[in-house]
C-alpha cells in the first residue's frame, strides 16, 4: 500500500512543483519570475546611484502551484527585511500568498493601527514563507502589477527632500511620475501605490522625504522605468543646478593636503572613537573622499549638518544629524580635544532632549547619545557602528545624504522630512523588533586586535580565532605580502587588514599603529607575537644574532606597546596588551642565551607594564608557549631539523617528541596559544593583570613560583 502512495503523488503535478517550495529552493527549478527578480535585483543593488547599501526592496508576482493542494496559487516574491539588493538570493526572498496578502485589508483598522498589520503577514507565508516580510511588503503586495521597485537613489531623494519637490516632479514628469507627500512606509503607503498603480498611465511615484518607488507588467519594464525615472532625475539636477549649492569655499576650510590629512586623521581617530563609544563600544571607518572634503570646506556647512540625513534608513545608522567639529583645521590636539569635549557634551542634551521631546510610553528605550558621524572641516568623515560594516555603511549613508542635499540645494532647497517624523523611524518599534532579531554579538565584537608577527604560526592562528570572534584584526608583520593575504583570507577591509611593520623600526611601528588606526579607528589589544629564534651556546652567539633577537622581541614589544599607549588612553575604552613570551623566559635550558633572556625581558615587561597601565584600564598579561611545531616558520626555517637532529627523531615527529617531555603529554599546538590569549580578551578574565600562562602541555621546569 505505501509503495502505491508513493507512486501516485510522483505523477501528480503538483510534485513537480515541489523544488520551488521555499524549503527547497533548487536554483535551475525556480519559475522565470524569480529568476528574472534576482538577477535585476543584483543589477540594480549594485550601482549606487540607483539604491544604497541595503536600501530599497523589489518584487515580483508569480503563479506557481502549491504542492499541498495541487492548486496554483499567486505567490509575492519580495525582498526580506534586513537583505541587500546587491547580493540578494533566494534565501533573502520572502514568500508570501498574495491573495491572503491583500485579503489582510478587511482587518486593517486605520493609519494609527497600520503597524499591527506586520504581524499577520506571517499567516499569509507560502511554505516556510522564506526571509521575513519588510514593513515595505503592502507597497509590492498590494499593486496589482506583477513586478515593483522600491529604490532609494541620490538623484530622486534630492527631488523628494527639495522643499518645491512636487512642483519639480510634476515639471520633470508631467504626471507620469506622481508625487506622494511623506508618509511612513505600512499598510496606507501600500493602498497609496494600488491607487497610482491602476492608471496606465503613471509609471511611478516619488515618495515625498523618501525615494522612489516604480512598477511594470514584466521585470524587464520596471527595471526600463526605475531608470528612466532616476537618469531623468540626475539629468535635470544636472542642467538646472545653480553654481556653488553649498555656498562658497571657506578658506580656513581648506584641506589639507593627503599625507598631513591621513596623519592628522590618525591622530584624532582615537580620541573621536572616545566620543562615539561613551555609551557602546564602537569601530570606525574615515573618508576623505572629494565629496566628503568639498561638503567640509562650504560656507552652508554648518547650516545644512544642523538639518541632519534625509531618507529613513538612513538616520537609523548616521543619527538624526552628525556632530561637527569647529576648531580651526591646524590647531593643537589639546584644544581640539578640549572642544570636542564640549561639542560632545552638547550633542549628548540635544539628543536626549530630542528623544524626550517624542517619546511616548510605548517608545523603545534610547538607544545611547553619542554621534555616530562626527564631521572634521579640512580631514574628511569619520563614522561610527557596532562593526566596521555597519561604521562603514554610515558612511556612506552620509555620503548619499551629501548627494541629496547637493541636489536638493541646488534646485530648490533641502527640506527633509520633520524632526518629529524622523524619530518615528528612529525609534520605531518595528525597527526595534529588527534590532531584536539581530544575533546576539561575539565576544569581541566591537574590538580591534592587531596581532604582531600575524601572518605565521602563533601569530596566524590568534588573528584567525580572534576574526572568529568578531574583532576587526590588524595582520602587522615584517612579510608584507603575507599579512596582505592573510588578511584576505580573514574576510578582507571589514574583517581584516594587513600592514608592513618592522616592530624593531620605531619609525615603522608609528606607521603601522597609524595605519591600523585610519582602518578601524583605533586599537584595543595588542598581541606582541612577532619573533624569531637564533639559538647558541656563549661562545657561539654573536653579537648580530643577540642584537637581532633582542631588538624583535624586547625592544619590538616595547615599541610597539609606546606606540599603542596615547591610542589606549585617548579612546577610554581600556585594552588589553598581551607579550607572547615563552616556557624560556623561566627555564634555563642550554645554548640559548640570547633568545631565553630576550624572553624574560619580555616577560618582566609585562608585570611592569601591568603596573604602570592599570590606570587607563589596560590589562597586561602574558603567555609561555613551549615546543609550538606546526604551523610555527622558526620550526620550518631550519631551528626544527637542527632540533630533530638533536634528539635523534624526524623533523615530522618533533612536536610529539616534545610532547612526551610533559606533564600531559600532549602536543601544542598554535591554537592553544590562540586560545590563552582569547580567554585573555573575551572577558573571561576581566580582572587578571600582570598574568603569564604557562601553555605547555606542562613542563615542570617552567612553573611559575
Ligand atoms: P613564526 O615564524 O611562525 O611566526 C613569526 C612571525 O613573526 C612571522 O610571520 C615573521 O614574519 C614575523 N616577524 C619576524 N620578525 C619580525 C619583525 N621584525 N617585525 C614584525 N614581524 C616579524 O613563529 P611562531 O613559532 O609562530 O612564534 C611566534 C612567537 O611565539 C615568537 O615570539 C616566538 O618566540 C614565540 N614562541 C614560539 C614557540 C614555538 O615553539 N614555536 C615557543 C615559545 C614561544
């Protein structure tokens, strides 16, 4: 009996079907509909001036038949919250019935109730139902035409933030294009764009304070019509801008030049990180784009900052209005510093004052003060997020918003949307809701680490554990090359970057420290790994190979920890320097006099060290590895067949032979020193300073007394 089952659902059509379910989402078996959605999702998401980093969705409406009852069934295939059209798949598609969608209406009780309507969409999945519906679902579900395009492109937003914006888009377009006053994407936007969706002849609509949003019978044709709109947007933008939008240069505006400008970057990062992290630990990313630095040197600077972002995603990651800094471009840091402390002061009862100024009952907490822009006339933009993405991503966010006033001002004038109705989406509890369903942060999310002697062994290993757990990491090596592709492998600019270094250069340690600086902006542990062995009896240790060691690993962690110092104390976050010393450091074992007393000095430094940054909240700490062979390029580099040789054993077998010295018998490994200093720096041990952790598998002569 079963066997017969089975035979007759294989024939019914319905089981042919079955892979485009959501539960099986097989590529070549996805109707044509999707298939055409995806790909013109990816073409639109990836030029920016059509739509920014995850702004905007699109959709399509296709008849697919539900294997659960053999019947078709119109199915709304649209981009999930949270998603990007860039890189959309179909895992980012949510997938919902269309009728029931629009059957949802007899519900609706009204613009003040509009938001409940969010939570019955899941009762209207197909299947598993996909990614989960943006609140911008009704805008696609509820136009009757099979495909939509939601997008929030530069040239149309300036139209839509322009004071006269609906005089300009009825000039621009003569009705083809409908303007639509500001109103906060739900349900009533929804019923908005089935109104202007009916009449042939409109193609699309601006949506006031917002973007655009287009529809067609085929992908094809929405894809035509979206950039009909956006390239007829830009070109009269083009032709009707008056000169200078922004008001005439400002001399003492002007930038400085590229190296003075990264250096002077360098130097502020860590003490704007400060300002930005006062409440939330947070990264950063700079631009010194020309877009960015010609904004900074105009005389409507002030006035226009002061008018805060424009489209509704955007001021979610860039803050109702960035902080700027007004000292002149040249003056000393401490009156810089004592300024910003000002600024920073007055941003913060602004904000707040801002918040109690909307607030109701049901509004979600504040979210911190502190700005996520901060604006430095004649340096360029610093912003600021929970991880390099996201400080990146406001970034450009304020550069779209840059855009959009440029072309705002120049054909009329930016007016965005109220303060009151800015905040409704800041602090929207849908927003919230997204916030919530956010994955709980790593342990060092939110940290930089920069790992020296990254790119080998030991030090290769930490940096990878330590990109595991979220911290943006700094590959600092001597082999350039390598620390470059390490740092690729980790992720590339958002995970990782590598820079050349020679700790023992003080001249290159300053470099480095800064360069690790302008990618994250600043640095909050320090692994001092980098080393080499050069082993030998007295007699037989000359001078060069003493120097050698003595200036990679006493000196080098020392300069490396001098250099780190100001960029520590400056961001008031704490840290954490970590000395990767070695079981030599205490054990005196021959013929290795230099490199094990280079180690103690290593060692000592850090119980000096943790006496002397306690005050700034830096743990200092150390690790003893011993008889570290796989992976490590001092074994590879000859020290370990000169070992073998010594004991009598294959090179292979080294490390297991070290293994039966000990007290556990096991071999050590990279990852296990990856491991001590993760538990260093994970908040495991919050309160440890001035530690070495013997990881050696237990070699009697090196415990520690
Ligand atoms: P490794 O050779 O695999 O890695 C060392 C890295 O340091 C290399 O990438 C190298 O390019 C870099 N480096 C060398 N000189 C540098 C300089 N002047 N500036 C910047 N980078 C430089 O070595 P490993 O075995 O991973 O050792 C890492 C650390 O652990 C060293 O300090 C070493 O003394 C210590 N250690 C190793 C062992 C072991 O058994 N492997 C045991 C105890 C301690």
């Amino acid at each position: 009996m079963p066997a017969k089952k089975r035979t007759a659902v294989k024939k019914r059509p319905a089981k042919a079907a079955a892979p485009t379910a959501p539960s099986a989402p097989a590529v070549p078996d996805l109707p044509q509909g999707v298939l055409d959605l995806i790909a013109r999702s990816n073409r639109l998401g990836s030029d920016p001036t059509i739509t920014n980093y995850g702004g905007g969705n699109t959709s399509a409406k296709v008849r697919q038949l539900n294997p659960a009852t053999g019947t078709e069934v119109e199915l709304l295939y649209v981009k999930g919250s949270g998603g990007d059209l860039g890189t959309l798949t179909y895992a980012g598609l949510a997938a919902i019935e269309r009728d029931r969608l629009v059957a949802l209406d007899a519900q609706y009780r009204g613009v003040d109730h509009e938001d409940e309507m969010v939570g019955l969409f899941p009762f209207c999945s197909f299947g598993a139902g996909g990614a989960t519906p943006s609140i911008d679902t009704p805008m696609h579900g509820l136009v009757d035409l099979d495909h939509v395009d939601h997008l929030h492109p530069d040239a149309v937003i300036a139209l839509a933030c322009s004071a006269d914006g609906e005089k300009l888009v009825q000039k621009i377009w003569g009705g083809a294009v409908a303007w639509v006053p500001w109103k906060r994407p739900g349900w009533e936007l929804g019923k908005t764009m089935r109104e202007l969706s009916a009449n042939p002849d409109v193609i699309g609509a601006v949506l006031g304070g917002h973007g655009l949003t287009a529809w067609g019978r085929t992908s094809a044709e929405v894809e035509r019509r979206s950039k009909k709109i956006i390239r007829e947007a830009q070109q009269y933008l083009d032709s009707a801008s008056k000169p200078d939008p922004f008001g005439a240069l400002v001399k003492s505006r002007t930038p400085l030049p590229e190296a003075g400008r990264r250096a002077r970057a360098a130097q502020l990062f860590p003490h704007l990180r400060a300002v930005a992290s006062a409440d939330r630990r947070m990264v950063g990313h700079f631009t010194d784009s020309p877009v960015v630095l010609d904004f900074l040197s105009r005389r409507k600077l002030d006035k226009l900052v002061a008018l805060g972002t424009s489209c509704p995603d955007h001021f979610l990651r860039t803050k109702v209005r960035p902080l700027l800094l007004d000292t002149p471009v040249g003056a000393p840091l401490e009156k810089v510093q004592a300024r910003l402390a000002e600024l920073h002061a007055e941003y913060r009862v602004e904000y707040q004052a801002y918040y109690d100024r909307h607030a109701t009952a049901s509004t979600p907490a504040l979210r911190g003060a502190d700005p996520a822009i901060i604006l430095v006339p004649g340096v360029g933009m610093f912003s600021f997020g929970a991880d390099k993405q996201t400080a990146r991503v406001a970034g450009e966010f304020y550069v779209n918003a840059i855009n959009v006033m440029r072309g705002a001002q120049g054909v009329s004038r930016y007016a965005p949307v109220s303060e009151a109705d800015k905040f409704s989406v800041e602090y929207w509890q849908l927003e919230e809701d997204k916030l919530a369903r956010r994955p709980k942060p790593k342990a060092l999310a939110g940290k930089v680490a920069l790992v020296t002697g990254g790119a080998s062994g030991i030090g290769l290993a930490t940096a990878e554990l330590f990109a595991q757990h979220g911290a943006c990491v700094v590959i600092a090596d001597l082999d350039a090359a390598k620390a470059a592709t390490v740092a690729a492998d980790l992720g590339g600019p958002d995970k990782a970057v590598g820079v050349a270094m020679d700790v023992s250069d003080p001249d290159a340690v300053t470099a480095g420290l800064a360069e690790a600086v302008l990618a994250f902006g600043g640095v909050d542990i320090v692994i001092n790994n980098a080393g080499i062995t050069r082993a030998g009896s007295l007699a037989d240790t000359s001078l060069r190979d003493w120097d050698l060691q003595y200036s990679i690993m006493p000196r080098g962690s020392f300069l490396v920890a001098r250099a780190a110092e100001p960029v520590l104390r400056a961001q008031k976050l704490g840290g954490d320097i970590i000395n990767v010393c070695s079981k030599n450091a205490v054990f005196a074992g021959p013929n290795n006099i230099a490199y094990s007393s280079a180690k103690a000095a290593q060692a000592h430094m850090v119980r000096l060290l943790a006496a002397e940054l306690g005050d700034i909240g830096v743990r200092v700490n150390g690790i003893n590895p011993d008889g570290v062979v796989r992976g490590s390029g001092i074994f590879a580099g000859g020290w370990g067949a000169s070992r073998a040789k010594t004991y009598g054993v294959a090179e292979d077998d080294l490390g297991k032979y070290y293994a039966q010295r000990t007290v556990l018998k096991e071999e050590v490994l990279p990852e296990h020193i990856a491991k001590a200093a993760l538990a260093l720096t994970d908040g495991s041990l919050p309160i440890t300073t001035g530690l070495l952790i013997p990881v050696d598998s237990g070699v009697t002569q090196a415990f520690l007394r």
